[in-house]
C-alpha cells in the first residue's frame, strides 16, 4: 500500500526538478507551440501527455522487476539505494554534485535507437505527431527521471510506482506547458542559484526521510 504523502512527494520532485525538465525538453516544448498547427496549446498538451505516459511506463515495468525482488535484505538494500539516488537527485539539482550525469550516460544507449524515430516526427504539423514526440522523447536519458525512477520502484507493485512517476510527471507540467509562454521569465527564475539549492535542499530531505533508518540502525548494530 502507499499514502498519499509518497503521491504528494512525488509530485513535488516533478515541481521541484522542472528546472532540469526545462533544460532537457523545453527547447522541444518551445519548438511545438511555434508549430504551424491548428491549436498549439492542444499540441503541447498531448505532447506532455506523452511524456507523462512514458514515465508511468517506465514506473510500471521497472515497479514489476522491482517486485520479484522484494524481500528481506534485499528488500532492505533497494529501499536504501531508492532513497539515496532521491539524495543524489538533489544534490545534482542544486548544482553540488554532477554524478548522475554517468547514470544518463547508461541511457544514451537505449536513445540511440529512439531517437531516429523522434526525430522523423519534427517538426510537428499535427496533434498526432506531438502526442507521438511526447511518447518518444518520454524515453530522453534524464537523471532526475532515473533517480525518481528508482525511487518509486521501491513501492509495492507495478501499478502503485507507475502511479507515482504519474504524479512525477503531472509535477512537471506546469513549467513544460508555461515553458513555451514565458520561456526567459520562468528559466530565469528556476536557473537562478538559490531556487536550485533549495530544491535540491528540499529534494535531498524527501531522501534522507525515505530512509529505512530502524532496519538501517540494526543492519549496522549487528
């Protein structure tokens, strides 16, 4: 079972990490509502749409591995981990440590073969392409994706991780969908280092809170 603070938490890591979703899709998400289609907000709306549904996808297969494996150390040690990539996911979004940089780099083998596809979809002339663009680009190697990723693994079946990288994803709309309109305002604000150091201050507490600190504590008394 899960509560709704683990769905609060990971609609915040979306709000919080859209800094980094503005650096990695906002030029995408720009390039569409500059499209010639008829309804442009309709476009970047089934664009994020995509997107949102390739998180939960990827929630939802990752979750069912993840699964197979819950059980006593082990399960112990994938909590644990879960909990330090969210620290590791702050750290990067505060600009104090770049080492999920090598994670994204595991990624761009899977993006090679993606990326071909997305590509013949731009520039988007219609509401399907921009939907299809989401789906594709949904796959973009991301640290913060991966991060909160394994983080929402550690839940208790496929549906319940693919509903929280859901929530993940709505975190993420409001900048993705307001990126476009006021581009150099909003990236502005979210470049500017205070904003990114108490995300990541925030996102680094989501952490240490996830923690299984008392089978942490008798782990280590042992």
């Amino acid at each position: 079972m899960f509560d709704n603070l683990n769905l609060v938490s990971a609609f915040l890591l979306g709000v919080l990490g859209s800094a980094h979703c503005i650096g990695m899709c906002g030029g995408i998400a720009s390039s569409i509502a500059l499209t010639q289609t008829a309804n442009k907000t309709l476009s970047l709306l089934l664009y994020n749409i995509g997107r949102i549904a390739s998180y939960a996808l990827a929630g939802a297969i990752l979750g069912a591995v993840d699964f197979l494996f819950r059980y006593g150390a082990m399960e112990m040690a994938l909590r644990t981990f879960a909990a330090f990539m969210l620290v590791a996911m702050g750290l990067y979004i505060a600009q104090w440590w770049r080492g999920l940089t090598k994670v994204e780099a595991i990624g761009h083998k899977l993006w090679r073969f993606i990326s071909p596809a997305a590509s013949r979809l731009l520039p988007v002339k219609n509401l399907k392409q921009a939907f299809l663009l989401g789906i594709f680009w949904g796959w973009l190697p991301c640290g913060l994706v991966y991060s909160t990723l394994i983080w929402s693994s550690a839940a208790n079946s496929s549906s319940t991780s693919a509903l929280l990288m859901l929530f993940f994803g709505l975190g993420t709309l409001p900048a993705m969908m307001t990126t476009s309109l006021l581009a150099t305002q909003l990236q502005g604000l979210m470049s500017k280092r205070i904003s990114q150091q108490v995300s990541g201050s925030v996102i680094i507490l989501f952490g240490l809170y996830s923690m299984p600190w008392p089978a942490i504590t008798k782990f280590i008394s042992l």
